[in-house]
C-alpha cells in the first residue's frame, strides 16, 4: 500500500545501488519476463541485456503433484506448498524473494537427482 512505502526512497535514487549491486550476475524471479520489463521501463536500463532464471516457467516444467499431473495453479504460494516451503505474509517483497530462492534452490536439487524430468 502507499502507507507502507511512504518513506521508502523513490526508485530513481536506488537504480544506482541496484545496478551496481546486480552488476553482471544473472538475476532470479518468478515471472522474470514481467519483472525484467518493469525494471527497464522504470529505468534500470543494464537489464535489457542481464540473463535471468524464471521460477515460474521452472515450475511449470518440473513441479507436478502427488499423481504426477501439472498443478491446477502455479501461483508462487502454490507452488512453495508443493515443494514443502511455508511462509507468512505472501506478497511481500522481501518475504516473496526468500520463497523465490528457497524454490530455485529446490527445483535445482530435484532436477540434479532426478533423471527422468524434462530438461529445463
């Protein structure tokens, strides 16, 4: 809400410290190609050539249920539930990034011990 960020410093004075922190590593996001887009056009303009990983496109690829069928839903707090990672307070920027990295991590770990899973 605007409540929440009402002293938060605009984006303009942190795209600075953002590119310099990002520097030339690969970044890591569900929906990458949204988040990529909304950083550019608020002005990060050194992520039109930053390589990416999507969470939620590796979800889709290797996340099924219990019967091995895709999931109803592949919204980011679905997904963590069916690879066992519970949080609180979804929606939430730095609460939303930690769920991300868990997941990456998990998706990484299943598809280096598991052969039979389509290639990412």
């Amino acid at each position: 809400s605007n409540e929440m960020v009402k002293n938060s410093p605009d984006f303009k004075s942190v795209v600075f410290d953002l590119e310099q922190f990002i520097s030339n590593l690969p970044l890591v996001a569900y929906n990458a190609p949204f988040d990529l887009k909304f950083l550019y056009v608020c002005g990060l303009s050194s992520i039109e050539n930053c390589s990416a990983y999507d969470v939620l496109q590796l979800s889709q690829n290797i996340v099924r249920d219990y019967k091995g069928e895709k999931l109803d839903s592949y919204k980011l707090e679905d997904v963590c539930e069916e690879m066992s990672i519970y949080f609180k307070d979804a929606h939430r920027a730095s609460t939303d990034a930690l769920a991300v990295g868990l997941l990456f991590i998990e998706l990484i770990k299943s598809k280096k011990s598991t052969t039979n899973i389509l290639s990412i």
